[in-house]
C-alpha cells in the first residue's frame, strides 16, 4: 500500500512522506555493529529517509560522529541505572516511527517490546557467532535465546554473512524473513598503497615485515592466544614488529602488558590505542591478523583485504567466507596453528603476495560496497512497510 506514505496535496501534486527509522543499538563506541550503523547513515538518502538512533549505555565514539558530523539525534536511554525509565524514554521516542530497527542482542529484545506495544514494523540485526558459555555473560546467551523464540513475529531479520545467520537458525530463529546483509565498506578509502613505509617513517623501524592486529580488548578477540602465538612465531624467525590498534590497547592495560612480557615481544611490539589513520595502517601492513574465538562479520578483515593486505585469521563467524584463498584460515584458540599461518603468509613469494591481495580485495569490490550494502537497506525498509500484517 504505498499511498500510505504519500499525503494526496491535490491531483497534480504529491509530497512524498518520509519513512522514519529509529535505530537501537546496545552501544555505541567502537565495534564492527557501531561502525556498520554510522556507515549506513551515512551513506543513507536523507530526502527518503527521517532517521534517530537510541543508544542503551552511553555516549561512544560513534554516537558522537553521528550527532557532530551527520546531524541525527542520538537520544540515550540508560538501562544500566532505571530500566523503567528508560524503557519508557524509548516508548516516547519511538511513537512516531515507522520501523524500529535494532542492532545486538539487547536491542533486539527491547526493539520487540516496543514494537509490539506501538504496533511497529521490526528489523533486527544480529553480529556474533560465538554463543559458547566461556566466552560470553549468561545474560547474553539468555537474550539470545529468548531471541530464537520470538524471531517469528519480527518483520525481518538481518545478519552480517552467511555463517552468522545459519548459526542462528540452528539454535531456532526463524528462516522465514532472516536474510544476509554484508557490512559494508567505502573502497575508496580503504584500497592499496605502499607496503610497510607508513610504519617505517612514523614509528623509528628498520624495514622488516608487520603485522597488525585490529581489536578492542575483549575476551572474544582471544589476545591471550595471539600473543602465545607469537611466542610460538618468534622461536622460528625475528624480522617481525607487531602493531596492535585498538580501544584500550594501550600503555594502560597492564594485563595486556603482561601477555606482551611473558611472551618475550617487548622490543617488538607497538600499542596504538584507537587511531584515526586506520585506511592507512590497514594498507601499510604486511599480514593483518584476526585471532578471535567469536565474530560476526568483522569489518577490519573487510577493510584490510579491500586494503590489499593478506590476512590471517581464525576460523570463526564468516571469517573463511571473506578470506578463503586469499589468505590463511586456522583453527581458533590454537596458538601453533595460528603462529604457522603467519609464518606461512610472510613467506608468500612476492607474486604469491600479489595475486592474493588481489583475490582479496576483488572479493570486497563485488561484495562488501558501502554503496551496495546501502541500498540493499533501502530496497527492504519500503518493502517490509507494504507488508500485509501476517
């Protein structure tokens, strides 16, 4: 029906409504969700579209760059301090939407509570793999769960790869209206340049190979196993500096610091914390390395194959989906496999290193488009709105 989004001003003239979108997400700094939502705002018709994003927790990185430099409201409904009150701030704020669309498990629960209270089109996006008891809060794997058993009644359901949405399905979320949706990347930022000169010139290194490692400091990123790892690395060969970027991973992080000593690389590794140079640093690297136990589809080995890096990753979420042949998949959680698929990328002959890198990044320019990936949001928001309730 879509004359409901029309208002009829007379016979020759017609203004178009908006459709309004409110965006819930559980936080808001830096995460491959977070970083997926600023993107697709950014890139979003705002003649189309009237868009707000709630937060749950408080005010991240990305809620600050999608106030300050896209102009949309970021309203933050706490419900860490008044779960009362902030479920009824979010009732408020959603009464006029047309689709409430949420991103993580948290999100996705309220997101259907208000739904159904204000008799709203619901969108969910689910980003994570890893449901295992060791690596995830009870209270995750509950909502998750619970999650399963009310999928049937949401108007759609997005996961970020294949993988991701076939995991789900196999702990019960319904097939019906769950489909693949990519996060997506801009291609002209991040793209090839030179090998290893950034690093050379800004940080005082002789010329050798490195290695970056991209991750906020959480247990599902497994430091503990990238570090073994490179103490495995370290006995078969020297010539490598580590570069580690991410939200506290840095200087303040004394159990990080800890791994670092115990595994004898202090003359060799770097702490950058969160950096702005990332398309830089993702395109100077020589091999990226991803050692998580759980993802969804992770935006940094996206952005480093774009880059035209070769990766190394664990085999986790839709990380072999992304990387396949050109890189090197292990197992998760195994530190020598881990250290051999490093050693065997740095010794990629430099035409093996060349026709990887181009696999990779020809994967990305045909998949992974901020560009394409928008649009495919924009083709299912008018769709799911003409949608005869079921």
């Amino acid at each position: 029906m879509p004359s409901t989004y029309k208002e009829n001003k007379s016979k020759d003239e017609t203004i178009q409504k908006k459709i309004k979108i409110t965006h819930i997400i559980t936080t808001i700094g830096l995460g491959g969700a977070e970083a997926m939502l600023y993107r697709l705002l950014q890139h979003m018709d705002r003649d189309d579209y009237e868009v707000e994003v709630i937060c749950l927790t408080e005010m991240g990185s990305y809620g600050e760059l999608i106030e300050q430099q896209l102009n949309i409201k970021v309203s933050i409904c706490d419900m860490r301090s008044n779960r009362v009150s902030a479920l009824l701030h979010c009732y408020r704020l959603c009464r006029d939407s047309d689709i409430i669309q949420t991103w993580m498990y948290h999100a996705n629960l309220l997101g259907y509570i208000l739904a159904i209270l204000l008799k709203k089109k619901l969108i969910w996006g689910i980003h994570h793999s890893n449901l295992s008891k060791k690596d995830n809060k009870r209270r995750t794997i509950f909502i998750a769960k619970l999650c399963a058993r009310l999928s049937k009644r949401v108007d759609a359901i997005i996961s970020c790869g294949p993988k991701v949405k076939e995991i789900h399905e196999a702990i019960g979320y319904s097939s019906k209206k769950h489909r693949v949706i990519a996060n997506g990347i801009n291609t002209d930022l991040y793209k090839p340049s030179m090998k290893r000169q950034y690093f050379v010139e800004r940080f005082d290194i002789i010329n050798q190979p490195i290695l970056l490692h991209v991750g906020r400091w959480d247990p599902l990123k497994d430091y503990a196993n990238l570090m073994a790892s490179l103490n495995h690395l370290r006995q078969q060969r020297q010539d490598f500096y580590l570069f580690l970027v991410g939200y506290e991973i840095d200087h303040s992080n004394r159990e990080l610091l800890q791994m670092i000593k115990d595994a004898h690389l202090e003359q060799v590794t770097f702490l950058l914390g969160s950096r702005e140079d990332m398309p830089q640093l993702m395109a100077a690297a020589d091999v990226f390395v991803l050692s998580s136990v759980g993802e969804g589809l992770p935006n940094v080995l996206v952005e480093a194959l774009a880059s035209g890096t070769c990766c190394v990753t664990t085999n986790v979420g839709d990380c072999a989906y992304l990387v396949g042949n050109s890189g090197e998949v292990v197992a998760a959680k195994d530190a020598e496999a881990l250290a051999s698929g490093i050693n065997t990328a740095l010794n990629y002959s430099s035409q093996q290193y060349a026709q990887k890198a181009s696999l990779g990044r020809e994967h990305i320019l045909a998949n992974f488009q901020i560009q394409q990936v928008v649009a495919q949001y924009q083709s299912l928001y008018p769709a799911i709105l003409n949608e005869s309730p079921s």
